[in-house]
C-alpha cells in the first residue's frame, strides 16, 4: 500500500475515525457479533483497585514502560470499538487509519501458583462482595499483585498480535488494548480469573475451611470438650433440664392434675427466668475464638452453615477458631455476630433454612 509523499498514512481526525467505525461496529452487530466498546471518562483509565492493579503491573515491566503510553490517547479517545475477554484470550477491534484486529493470548495460571494463592489468602477474604470490589487488607493485596507469583500475567506469558502495518511488537493498538482490559475490569473485576482460567470461587471456598480445620485439629478437639455455658457467663444446666423433665412425669403419676399443674408452671416461670438471663447475658457476647467454636456447636452447626448464618466465608470462620483472645473483627462482621448469638438453636436453624 503506497501512502504517498513520506510513506505515511494521510491524517484523519478522530471524529471522523470514530464515525467510520461506528458504522463497521454496525454492520457487525446485525450480522450477530456482540460488540462490546470500552468507554472511558475523563483522564483517568482505571479506577478500582482491579482496574489500576492491572494498568499498575504492566507498567512495572521494563518490555512494556516506554510502548503503553502510545495506547494511552487511543483508549481515552473512544479508539478502541470492540474488547471481549474469554478463557486466556483478549479479542479487540481498534479504530485507526483503518480498524485493525488484536488477539491477545495469556497462558493459564500454573495449578502450583493457583494453589500457593488459595492457601495464602485463606481466611483472610470475608465476602465474594470483598473479594470482586478489592475489599481486603494489605497483605492480600500484596499476595494477588505479586510481580512474579500473584494473579497478573508477566509479558512472557502475554503474546500480541495486530494486523497493522506498524512492525514494532507492541504498536499503539495493542497498547491501547491493554489499558482497555484494566478499564474493563473497573466493571467486571471477574473476567480477570476468567483471562487467567481459574475459579474466583475457589479464594472463599469450603475446601480451604476442610484444610484449616486439619492444621487446627487438636486445638478443635480441646474446643468440643468446652463447657458451653462459659460461652454466656452462666449455668445452661442442660443435662439437669433433663432430669427434672423425668422426674416431672413421675410426679405427675402419683399427685394430683392440681399438684401437676403448679409444678408445671414453676417449671414455666424458672424456664422464662432462665431464657431472660441468658438472653441479657448473651447482649455482652465477646467475638473470641473460643466463644465462636462455642456458640457455633451449641447450633449444632459446620462451618459452612454457621458462615451462611453470620454472612461470611466458611475459611473466615476457620480462620476466627484457629485464632486466639479477642478477634478484630469490621464493625459490620461483629455486629452481625453478635446478632447469631441472641439467638436460640432453633431460631438459628430456622433462619440458616431460609438464607438457603
């Protein structure tokens, strides 16, 4: 193709570059291609923390430093018409002097990379909520955006191609591109697992909890043996509930329905004095590691149906048990917790039924 005097393309502005290529995305989407544009407002690419996280990594390299800042303008400029993200692949339209096609292959994340992620961050992420908005501590942050050995592909795992006639590795359309993944992700912060092909589920999932729970084993089998009335600070007097209840019917047998009766109101009034105690005491719950194994069995309830009862992870509770004193927990989390240890067994089991 002959550009003319100079060997360059002749200019044409962006308005008209983006109006031409309105059209093309036109003609795509009736013939049935889901056109997905990346639109950014303002100057700034990225805003979230999965967003930045991903421009922030890419930048770190010294491959990438000097040719993404050629992208820049084009992402910003409304450039780059079509980006989808599938399993390890980003496909991309991009308008210059004519629309070009990008195809972006990333390589899985290793299974022993995978793993070592899982187990670091085990316990430590509340909420698929938390998880998807970058809701975490500091230390999580630094394991996920690990230069070498967190979530984010190195350029040896990333390979570009472009169909324009520009021969340098990463042209601007690329690099365009590649800012255009991190403002995708400001709205889809999944799709980065699914580029990496890995299950965003699996940071907060049971099998984590099964692993915490064998690495605390004998601690829990000293918690099982606890007396659950320290929990609330007084005597739940369960096995002597049951006594009495026999020792009920065998008075019943031998005095009269008028006698039974005082003894079954007596019995009523101690109960309801009981409940009521239990109940204030229960107003001061103090969230330790011992107190949530405690309250979690008196439910008569595993992990995961106690984090579904409370609104948080199976690993978060794992995590709550295998500690020790007083948990710092976020106001929201202990104020929940608080909430689950007003309740009775019964009215627990009837609430985890309905959150089912």
């Amino acid at each position: 193709m002959s550009y003319g005097y100079g060997g360059y393309a002749p200019y044409v502005s962006v308005a008209k570059r983006r109006a031409k290529a309105a059209k093309e995305m036109k003609k795509l989407a009736k013939k049935g291609k889901k056109i997905e544009p990346i639109e950014v407002q303002g100057r700034k690419i990225a805003r979230t923390f999965w967003g930045e996280a991903w421009c922030k990594h890419l930048e770190k390299f010294s491959d990438y430093d000097n040719r993404l800042p050629r992208g820049r303008t084009y992402v910003r400029n409304g450039s780059v018409c079509h980006l989808a993200i599938s399993k390890g692949k980003v496909e991309a339209i991009v308008s210059g002097s004519s629309l070009y096609k990008i195809n972006i292959n990333i390589t899985p994340l290793s299974a022993n990379k995978w793993k070592n992620l899982r187990k670091q961050c085990a316990g430590q992420i509340g909420s698929m909520l938390e998880l998807l908005q970058g809701r975490f501590s500091d230390n999580v942050m630094e394991i996920v955006t690990d230069q070498n050995s967190g979530l984010f592909p190195k350029p040896s795992e990333i390979k570009l191609a472009c169909d324009c006639p520009d021969w340098a590795g990463m042209c601007k359309h690329i690099a365009a591109v590649l800012y255009g993944v991190g403002a995708r992700l400001d709205h889809q912060p999944e799709l980065l697992f699914l580029l990496r092909n890995v299950d965003h589920e699996e940071l907060i999932s049971a099998e984590l909890d099964i692993q915490a729970a064998t690495a605390g084993k004998g601690k829990q089998r000293r918690l099982a043996g606890a007396d659950l009335s320290d929990l609330f600070g007084v005597d739940m007097e369960e096995k002597p509930l049951g006594k009495k209840k026999v020792a009920s019917k065998k008075v019943s047998k031998k005095t009269s329905k008028k006698a039974s009766k005082k003894v079954a109101k007596k019995q009523l009034a101690v109960s309801n004095k009981k409940a009521v105690a239990v109940k204030k005491k229960r107003r001061a719950f103090t969230p330790t590691a011992a107190a949530v194994a405690r309250l979690r069995k008196r439910f008569k309830m595993n992990r995961s149906q106690f984090a579904k009862l409370v609104g948080v992870s199976p690993p978060a509770v794992a995590n709550w048990e295998n500690g020790s004193g007083k948990l710092n927990l976020r106001q929201r989390t202990g104020d929940a917790l608080t909430k689950v240890a007003e309740l009775t067994p019964e009215q627990a089991i009837r609430k985890a039924k309905r959150i089912r």
